[in-house]
C-alpha cells in the first residue's frame, strides 16, 4: 500500500522568498509521484510528476520537486513566490494495481505574505 | 474545450433525496475516477471504471453507485442522502498504457441540508 505524508498544513512566506513544501511518502514499488495545486472553487492542476528518469523534477509556474528515494522524499519547491501562489498544494502517489488511483497527503496550504 | 467537464457545479439538497452527478471526458482516456474531497480537504478515491468496467471500488456506503454508460462518461448517483456526504466530488480520467498523469474536472459541491 502506498501513503504520502505532508509536513505542515500551512506554511507562509513573504513574497519574494523560498517555497518549501515537504511530501514524504511510502511505497512497495517504485513509486510515480505527483504535485497538484488547487486554488480556491476549482479543481486540482497537475504542478508535476516523477515518473523514471531524471530525479529533478521541472514543472509548471516556476515549481520543481527533487525525488530522493534514500530519504523517501519528493519536497516542492520554488525560488522566489509570487502571491498568485497561494494556494492548497496536494502530494499523490500513484497506487501499483492496473487502476493506479492517486493517493494523496493531506495537503499544505500555502500563504503568500505581501 | 473542456477536458473533463462535470455537472452541476453546484448541488444543494436535502436529507433523503436522490442526486446524480455526471462526468465527461473528451480525450479519449481509458480510465475514470471518482474522489471525494471532506471539508478538511482531504482527498480520497472512490470508484474507479476502465473502459466502462468498474475496477475500485473503495469501500463506500452503496448508497454510491457509479454507472459508465460509455467509455467518456462517468456518473455518480447518490441515494438517500445524508449529512455526511456534502463534500466536494471530483472526477478525473487518465489515458491507458504507461502514462500516469491524471486529469481532474472542476468539481462539484455538494451541500446536504
């Protein structure tokens, strides 16, 4: 069974400074993982995926997210925030059996101080 | 265009009564999903069809019942409703094969009176 594990359920930042949020997660097999952004009223935007491949992650709005299968990690992050950013920020991972459902942290939503 | 597309946005109803949600998909994706997001935001998998056959089905009150009618349509039909289940609904669909990414509508809240 896979699980993901999101650190803080709010985080705040001035605008301007380094975005940081953590997702741990846990899997039997080799997990695909995922950032989705939802902004208030709407439905939930894929940020970006690992899959295989290259561990840096690069994804839409400046985002990008590091797996690090020693420490089980894949943290989002973004240089410099914007206050269009704020936002709840979702971490999934896929299931193993042929329906690969998302199964997602209990999200992080993130401020942006003027 | 719409990718996924549900309807209502919006359903307000009261305890007992009957409701369907509907979804659709307009890429040619293989596989459907119904999540439902509490009011704590969490998320969590419902239902999931592939090629109009139903593969999860989590463990939900059968109050829910899923019906594809077609491989772009997902719907959810609700019977006697109850306090509990206003939340968000969400579908989403994924293509076949090795890609991995889902693709979510825009939701529909559901509030029980």
């Amino acid at each position: 069974a896979q699980s993901v594990t999101q650190l803080g359920s709010h985080v705040s930042v001035s605008e301007g400074a380094l975005v940081l949020l953590r997702c741990n997660y846990s899997s039997s097999v080799p997990p695909y993982l995922f950032w989705y952004v939802q902004y208030p009223n709407q439905g939930l935007q894929l940020l970006l995926k690992y899959t295989t491949g290259a561990t840096l992650v690069k994804g839409i709005n400046g985002f990008e997210a590091e797996f690090k299968k020693s420490e089980t990690s894949f943290h989002l992050t973004k240089p410099s925030a914007h206050m269009s950013d704020a936002a709840e920020y979702f971490c999934a991972v896929t299931g193993s059996g042929s329906a690969r459902q998302l199964t997602f942290g209990s999200g992080t939503q993130l401020t942006v101080l003027p | 265009d719409t990718a996924v597309s549900q309807t209502p946005k919006y359903l307000v109803t009261q305890m007992g009564n009957d409701k369907s949600i509907k979804c659709e998909q307009n890429l040619g994706h293989d596989t459907m999903y119904w999540y439902k997001q509490d009011s704590k935001k969490f998320l969590k998998i419902m239902f999931s069809y592939n090629n109009k056959e139903l593969i999860i089905n989590e463990t939900v009150p059968n109050r829910f019942s899923p019906k594809s009618p077609d491989k772009a349509h997902l719907n959810l039909h609700i019977n006697s409703l109850e306090l509990g289940d206003s939340a968000v609904y969400f579908c989403a669909s994924r293509p076949g094969g090795p890609q991995e990414t889902q693709y979510f509508g825009p939701g529909t809240r559901l509030l029980v009176l």
